[in-house]
C-alpha cells in the first residue's frame, strides 16, 4: 500500500508514504486529522516517506480550505525520509507558511524525530 496512517499515544499520526502518493490516499490521511481535530485533539504528525517516487501528476494539491480550517491545529509536523526530497517535502508540508514547525529529518533519524515531536 503507497500510504496509510496510524494513530499513536500522545495524538501522534504517523504517516507512511511509498511510491507515488495520490490526492486520493492523502486526503485519506488529511480526514483523519480532520476527525480528530474536530474531537479536540492537536495532532503531531510524522511523515516517514520510503521508496517514495514523489506526487501523483496532474492532481489539484492545492487545497486552501483545509490549511485554512485546520493548519492551525496541527503542533508539530515531521518528515522522515532521503535527503533527495527535503526540499520538496518541506515545501509540501508548508514550512514556513504555517504555524506549527515543520522539520526534514534523514532516514536513520525517526527516533529523534519521534523525540522532537514529544517536545513542548
């Protein structure tokens, strides 16, 4: 499966992406933030991006309403995967145009992004 999304302790979402990532599976994954942002809750969320080969073409990525109704709830957003994506992956995610942090981390480093997460 090219994406799918865990639920951990701590509002943690864990986001595993491979292959092309369609519009489709992240919606998927951007509904379940949704859910639980709509229960309360302020998710931090790690994208761990593996034998990734980038964004489906010609789908619309640009979905404003959901920045704008729940970008701001989201704490924390770390992306874990080959150095070869950060740029694109930092600009995905929205660095810098977002309120919560946004940071790239290399494939052997998921322990330490998991610990920025947990940071205050």
């Amino acid at each position: 499966m090219p994406a799918n999304i865990q639920r951990e302790p701590g509002n943690l979402y864990v986001l595993h992406f491979s292959g092309t990532l369609k519009r489709s599976e992240f919606g998927a994954g951007q509904d379940a933030l949704a859910h639980s942002i709509d229960e309360g809750g302020h998710p931090r969320v790690l994208a761990v991006i593996e034998n990734f080969e980038g964004w489906e073409h010609g789908a619309d990525w640009s979905d404003l309403d959901y920045q704008l109704t729940y970008g701001n709830e989201i704490v924390k957003i770390a992306i874990v995967g080959e150095a070869r994506w950060e740029p694109e992956a930092l600009a995905f995610a929205g660095a810098g145009f977002r309120r919560a942090p946004v940071k790239f981390f290399s494939r052997d480093q998921e322990s330490r992004a998991r610990a920025w997460l947990a940071e205050e």
